[in-house]
C-alpha cells in the first residue's frame, strides 16, 4: 500500500525556518512531480509551491523568495523549505505527489506548523 509520509512539523518563531519532508512508503515507484499545498484554520487549501517532472518550480506569492521545493530522487521524497517564517504561515501542510509512470495522486497525512509572534 502506497503510503506518503511527512515530518518536519514545528512551533517555532518568527523569523525561523522550517523544512518538511515527504517520503513515499510502501512502493518502488518513483515521485514524478509534487506539490505542497497548506490550510490555515477557517481558510480553503492552499497551493504553496511545485515541482514538475523536469524540475521546474512554481510558488505562491505568498512564499515567493522564502520557499525552495526539491526533490531527492534516491530518497524518492519531497521536500519544502519556508524561511523568514510569518505567523500567517501557521497551517496543517500537506504533500501531493504524482507516483509512477501513470503519475497517480497520492497526498500525505498533513503536518503542523505554528509560527509564534
């Protein structure tokens, strides 16, 4: 059973860092592309940023010049690094990622971010 596993998940200041890791279990297929999306309490989901199948990345305004998504092809897992870390960043983040040649969605089980004023 294909599962994604994320970790990275902190209560930390203003100002810090954090980085979120997403690592597939259960399979030998490979993460295609990914995306990390987030949701604050009482808002929709947001897509924070993306890799495609090439490489490429995309991020939010939000996170624009703060945040750095990559992909470690050996580890087969994604990884998100937010810095200059805003209370506006606390979210349950969450991990989209495209496995395997028919590239089918999995998502991860969420993980906590808080950023303390």
């Amino acid at each position: 059973q294909v599962q994604l596993v994320e970790s990275g998940g902190v209560l930390v200041q203003a100002g810090g860092s954090l980085r979120l890791s997403c690592a597939v279990s259960g399979s030998t297929f490979s993460i295609v592309a990914a995306e990390w999306y987030r949701q604050a309490p009482g808002k929709q989901l947001e897509l924070v940023a993306g890799i495609s199948s090439g490489g490429s990345t995309n991020y939010a305004d939000s996170v624009k010049g703060r945040c750095t998504i990559s992909r470690d092809s050996a580890k087969n897992a994604v990884y998100v690094q937010v810095n200059s870390l805003k209370p506006e960043d606390t979210a349950v983040y969450y991990c989209n990622a495209f496995i395997g040649d028919f590239m089918k969605s999995y998502w991860g089980q969420g993980t906590q971010v808080t950023v303390s004023s």
